[in-house]
C-alpha cells in the first residue's frame, strides 16, 4: 500500500510539472538561434552589471518633523578673519531674549589679511564649489556621503612676526541659546551692561575701521568636515571706514545618517545686505559685520539608502527571464516569416518545375504505328 502510495504521489507530481524535458533526438540546433543565444547572453551580462552597479549605489532621503528639542544649546563654530588690529574689534552674542553670550570660546588671532599662493588657490577651489552648488542642488548630496566624523585639521600657523600682522582672526565656538539671535564683530571690546550691552569705541580712531573681511568657516552645531557651508569663503573687501555687512541666516536642524557618520549638526541659508554709514544721507547704522540668525521649527533628516538584497535579486531575475523571453520570442518570429517567405519562392519554384516535364512530354508523343503504315 505505501508502494503504490508513493507511486501515485510522483505520478501526480510529474503531472504538475510545468518545465516537460524534450529529448535530444527532437531538438535541433541552427546557426541563426546560436547566433540569438549569443546576442542573448551579451545583454544578459551587460544589464546585470549595470543592475550591480545601481545596487551598490546609495541614495539620500529627507524627512521633515517638528524639532522638538528647546532645551539644549546651540553651538556655533566661527573663523573669521577681519582687516583690523586685534585690539580694535570685539565679537559677542545677543540673543532675542537680550541676554549676552560670552565669548570665552573666540580666540583673537594676529594675521596677514592676504592669503598666500597656496591659501588663495584653495580659496579660489572652495568658490568654484559654492557656485557648482547653487547651480546644482544634487551635488549637496554627494557631501552627505562623503562627510566624516572627526576633528577638522589645524590650519598651520603664520610665519610673520606680530609686528607686521594687520589682520585679527577671529576662531571658535560659542554656546548660545536655541533662539533667535545676532553674532556681530564691530569696533571695541564688548562689556557687559544692565540694558545689554556696549563696545569700547570712543578711544579707536574712524580711520582704523576696516571691516573687509573674508569666512572661512561659519556652521552651527556640530562640526562635520567634509560639509561646505553657504558662507565659507565669503569675502567682502571695502575701502569705506563706516560700512556694515549683515547676513540674515535661517538654521535647519538636522539629523544626518550615513555609512560614515551620524551626527546632529544645523544646515542653514543665508541672504546678505551690504551698505555704507553715512548720517548725513539717512544711513545710519553702526559699523561692523552682523550675522542676524534665526532657529527654524522644522527638523530635517538625512538618511542614506540602499537597495535591498531581495530587490536585487528580483531585478536581476526579472532582466534575465525577460531577455530571455524577449529574444526567444523575437526569433520565432522572424524564422517564421522567413520559412513563410522561403516556403512561397520553393512552392512557385516546384509548379513550374512540375509543369514543365508535362508539357514537353505531350510534345513528344507521336502516334502509334499501325498495320496500315506498316504494310505502306
């Protein structure tokens, strides 16, 4: 009973066969379908490197939420580099509330305002790139990936002896509240005062002002080398002692996963104004360079996707059996209409040939002999 169980189970099981064998003796192999299987087989390899390829590639995708975090402190990171004797400026933090940052985190830095050839060659790299990225948004996309997490290099240290040093730069970080804000450099040191707060600028002559100057770096939260903000390599050069420069800047906070590195670090945009002080001619103002950012509500997050293994394996799939359907396809119908055509040319070519012999044949005949002609 178990035998012939079996036997009923393969039975039924061969009957479910979708993929019948044919055998040998009735298969035939021509020239024109190795030549399809050729062509077939190219493509296949082709495509599923192509396929392996886009495999390998990754993505970036943006999710937007509200940020809900208020509590925690906003960093931002400042280089800067002003055309004026460091004992003449003073940078400092006011925020909407009016409360005052210190700005124990700035370091005041003596240095030549002209870059050298080997400074100047890559502030002229780093423009290059900020106007391929305001042209083509995509390539934003292409710094997530090849961001890292680490300590950004130290920039080396001037030669120049201090005496013959013009310029202050003006390098670190600051802790500010997550509110809207002004980060400003203008002439004197700031001190502390019950109503907010004020510069030492009555001692410093007007014709020591020179605020031309060039941003290096300009980022907020945490530092990602890899990553160009929008005014690093902004330079702005002025022969006006009373000229202000403001940027008005809306920080994005951010959350970026890569493969590389995850971090929570602020985007942001920026518009500038420029203008000179003149009271006479109603531009009043004072002097400096005023950076007025404001926090936004929305959080953006920056995730690097891959294509799963299983997607890849059904594209993949899915070229070979079309390939392979395709061309199957293909070929049937052209040797089709090939046979079609051949079997009309050999069809008309075998009539002639058939009625040919008939007629040439009733033109040999001649009549039988009779008695008659025989005895004549």
């Amino acid at each position: 009973m178990r035998r012939l169980t079996k036997k009923k189970a393969l039975t039924l099981v061969r009957e479910l066969d979708a993929f019948p064998k044919v055998p040998e003796s009735y298969v035939e192999s021509t020239a024109s379908g190795g030549t399809v299987s050729l062509i077939a087989f190219t493509l296949m390899a082709a495509l599923a490197c192509l396929e392996f390829f886009v495999y390998r590639n990754t993505w970036m995708s943006y999710e937007y939420e509200v940020d809900k975090d208020f509590i925690s402190k906003l960093k931002i990171n400042v280089d800067i580099t002003v055309a004026m004797r460091c004992q003449y400026v003073g940078a400092d933090v006011l925020d909407l509330a009016e409360t005052m940052v210190a700005s124990d985190g700035l370091k005041y830095e003596p240095v030549n305002f002209e870059l050298s050839p080997h400074q100047r060659l890559w502030h002229m790299t780093l423009l290059h790139i900020q106007e391929s990225l305001r042209v083509e948004h995509s390539l934003q996309d292409v710094l997530f990936k090849a961001a890292i997490k680490g300590v950004p290099p130290a920039e080396p240290q001037s030669e120049d002896t201090s005496t013959s040093l013009s310029a202050c730069r003006i390098h670190g970080h600051l802790y500010v509240n997550k509110v809207a804000g002004n980060f400003h450099i203008t002439v004197g040191k700031s001190i502390p005062h019950p109503r907010g707060h004020a510069h030492l600028a009555a001692l410093i002559s007007h014709d020591a002002n020179n605020f031309s100057h060039r941003i290096d770096h300009l980022s907020f939260g945490e530092v990602i080398p890899g990553l160009i903000n929008p005014l690093d390599g902004t330079e702005k050069v002025t022969a006006d002692p009373n000229h202000m420069f403001q940027y008005f800047i809306t920080v994005v906070p951010t959350k970026l996963n890569t493969y590389r590195v995850s971090a929570d670090t602020h985007q942001y945009s920026v518009t500038e104004r420029e203008r000179a002080i003149n009271h006479a001619a109603g531009s009043h103002g004072v002097s400096g360079i005023f950076m007025k950012y404001d926090i936004s509500s929305l959080m953006v997050k920056v995730t690097e996707q891959h294509m799963p293994l299983w997607q890849f394996l059904v594209r993949l799939c899915g070229i070979i059996g079309g390939i392979f359907s395709t061309t199957g396809m293909l070929h049937g119908m052209v040797g089709f209409l090939v046979d079609l055509i051949c079997c009309r040319f050999q069809m008309g070519i075998y009539r002639n040939l058939k009625e040919a012999p008939q007629d040439v044949q009733e033109n040999n005949e001649s009549p039988a002999p009779t008695e008659n002609d025989s005895e004549q």
